[in-house]
C-alpha cells in the first residue's frame, strides 16, 4: 500500500484530483483521510452506473467527512455521461429553443441522476460564449452567442442543478469563446480590451453571480490587455481584482486543470498551484498526471509554511470551503435510488425538448 506524506488539511481541502483506473488507488484513498478537498470522476473511472455509485460511496467512507465529488454533466455529446444515464439535449440546442424554464427543468433532472449516483457537483453550466463557428471548446457545448442569452440559460441551469441537489459549478471565468486554441492543448490568447469584457464576455458570469452560483471555475486563456504576464488562471488582476473585487463574487473560485497544455506547457503543475491560490483562487484541480500531484500538493506546503499566502485570504478560503461541505451529505447518509438515471420520466423530457426544436418556431 502506497501510502501518502502527512500533509496540512488545510492545503489538501484546497484541491480536487482525478485519477486512472476504475478502483481508488490507496495514495488517493489516504489524502481523503487526511481532508483532500474532492475527487473529480471521469466516464475511464467506471463501467455503470453501479460502478459509479459504488465508487463515490467509497470516496465519501474514505474521506469520513463531507468531500466534494465532480464530475462532467453538461448535455449533448461531449463533457457527457454515456448511456444508461439519459442522453440529455445539448446547451447549443436548448440555446435554439431560447426556453430557461426548459433548460431549467432538464438541469434538475440531470441533479437527480448524478445525486443517485453520489455525485455532488457538476462542472457545468458553461458561460463562454459561442462566437467562433468551428471553437474546439464552444462548438455544441455553448448557450449562444448573445451574452443576454447565454446570461438567462446558463442561470437557468445552475438553479436547475441547485433544486436537484448538485452544486453547479459555472465556467470558464472570464470566457474564452472568441478563441480558436483548445486550452487542453496550448494557451489561447484573448485580444479583446476590458471594455469588451464588461459588454459582453462577463454578462454571463455577472448573472450567475447574482444567481449565488456556489463555484465559478478559471479558463486557463491570457488576455494582454488585461494581465500581459499571467494567463487569467495564474492573473491576480483577473481574479481578485475584476472577480472579487468588481464583480463582488464571493463563492468558490477553482482552478480547471493544471495540468493542461494552457499552463502546463510552461509552468509545472508545482509552480501553478502556488500562483493560483496567490492569484486568488480557492481550489485546484489536478485530473489528468497523476506524478504531478505530490509536488504540487507539497509546494503549496511549502509555500504556506513560507508564510507567502496572506493570511486574511487563506482563512476566507478555509470558510468559504468549511460553509460550502456543510451543505453536503455525510457519509453514512442515504443516496436517492438508482432507477431515476435513464428514467422514463427524464427520456420523455428529452423527446418533449427535441419535438419543440423541430418546431418552426424554434429559434434559429
């Protein structure tokens, strides 16, 4: 059994991690005790529904306390659970239809799937805005791209999550729509002024502000005019000083992955962790390396110990996280049954959506 270094609670909430396989590694299963924040799952972590449940009510007994787990819900094709969980109709498509309440409606139901299955937070809804045809991020995953649209939609959505049970975790801050690099890949650049931000980019992420979405997750995307040093992942500008500060958000703001190709191509996820949370963020996830995980979670350390974090923002992060798992369920605590996901129910809300969008009076 590997088992993991004694490390501070109060650096290991800060962090959400993915791993391979379909079983915990014992590494994984020993941060949960020692109060890892959360896990992130991923379709390669499981082969049903049953897995799944399984595996999340191992990761809460692991943990022995409230912990977070996330998975990728958004509709459609892509960022999706396959079958037998209902194959749910795409944010492009409900863009068409225009419809919040629908959009709210399928958001609730798709809670009530993830809920049965132990998952408590979804990383959706996606806020960027679709304005580049053929964007390998926005394409079929985006409400539009008319930022009044893509603003009552994707609130719509995160209410939907909210009255299923399932924190909503809206993305990416502060949008790259208007780009043509996947962050996955490299660091996609924003030329757009501030000016253009506030008209548009941020219309989205002000609603869901104002809606108390619970998480709002970074684009790893640089923006010069704004921050010519640090993508807005990494940008202390970005974050604390247009998120928190001129946006008064004041829920949880969580690094995407460090280890895509956007930051990872230049700093090591080591190096990232700390600057985030300088940056402002709260969390961090870490899905895809898992060799990346130990130096990250030791630089931080480090780096606290250093005492460089400033010690107001760190004991506002610590209760922003202690207020948000009190709303969790304990481990011991019951799951809803397992027959909602695929459900007759949700497959006809799907059939009643996909008949409006045949509709002549749908939205182009």
């Amino acid at each position: 059994m590997t088992r993991p270094p004694e490390l501070p609670q109060e650096v290991l909430e800060k962090f959400i991690l993915g791993f391979e396989g379909k079983s915990l590694p014992d590494e994984l299963r020993g941060y949960l005790a020692q109060g890892l924040g959360g896990v992130i799952l991923f379709p390669r972590n499981f082969s049903s529904a049953e897995d799944l449940r399984s595996l999340t009510t191992e990761i809460r007994r692991a943990a022995g306390r409230p912990v977070l787990i996330g998975i990728d819900q958004e509709g459609g094709t892509r960022f999706s659970l396959p079958e037998p969980f209902t194959q749910w109709v795409s944010p492009e498509d409900l863009g068409r239809l225009g419809d919040a309440s629908l959009v709210e409606r399928q958001a609730k139901a798709i809670a009530r799937e993830l809920s049965a299955v132990g998952c408590n937070l979804d990383f959706a809804p996606m806020l960027d805005l679709h304005l580049q045809l053929e964007s390998p991020v926005t394409k079929g995953r985006s409400f539009g791209s008319d930022p009044a649209k893509v603003a009552s939609l994707g609130s719509a959505f995160a209410r939907g999550l909210a009255g299923g049970g399932v924190l909503a975790c809206a993305k990416h801050f502060p949008g790259h729509g208007d780009v043509a690099i996947d962050p996955h890949l490299d660091l996609p650049m924003f030329g757009g002024s501030r000016e253009r931000l506030r008209k548009a980019e941020l219309v989205p992420f002000a609603a869901a502000i104002a809606a108390e979405v619970p998480f709002l997750m970074t684009a790893h995307i640089s923006l010069p005019a704004v921050d010519a040093d640090w993508p807005a992942s990494l940008s202390r500008e970005v974050l604390t000083g247009i998120l928190r500060q001129e946006m008064g958000y004041r829920g949880i703001v969580l690094a995407d992955d460090l280890g895509m190709g956007a930051v990872s191509r230049r700093w090591a996820p080591r190096e990232s962790a700390v600057w985030t949370f300088l940056a402002g963020s709260d969390m961090a996830l870490i899905c895809h390396d898992w060799n990346s995980v130990r130096p990250a979670l030791e630089a931080v350390t480090t780096a606290l110990d250093r005492n460089e974090f400033e010690s107001q923002l760190w004991k506002r992060t610590r209760t922003r996280i202690a207020e948000l798992k009190a709303r969790l369920k304990n481990a011991g605590e019951e799951l809803p049954p397992l027959s909602v996901v695929g459900c007759a129910e949700h497959k006809e809300l799907v059939r009643e959506t996909r008949t409006k969008l045949k509709s002549p009076a749908a939205a182009s």
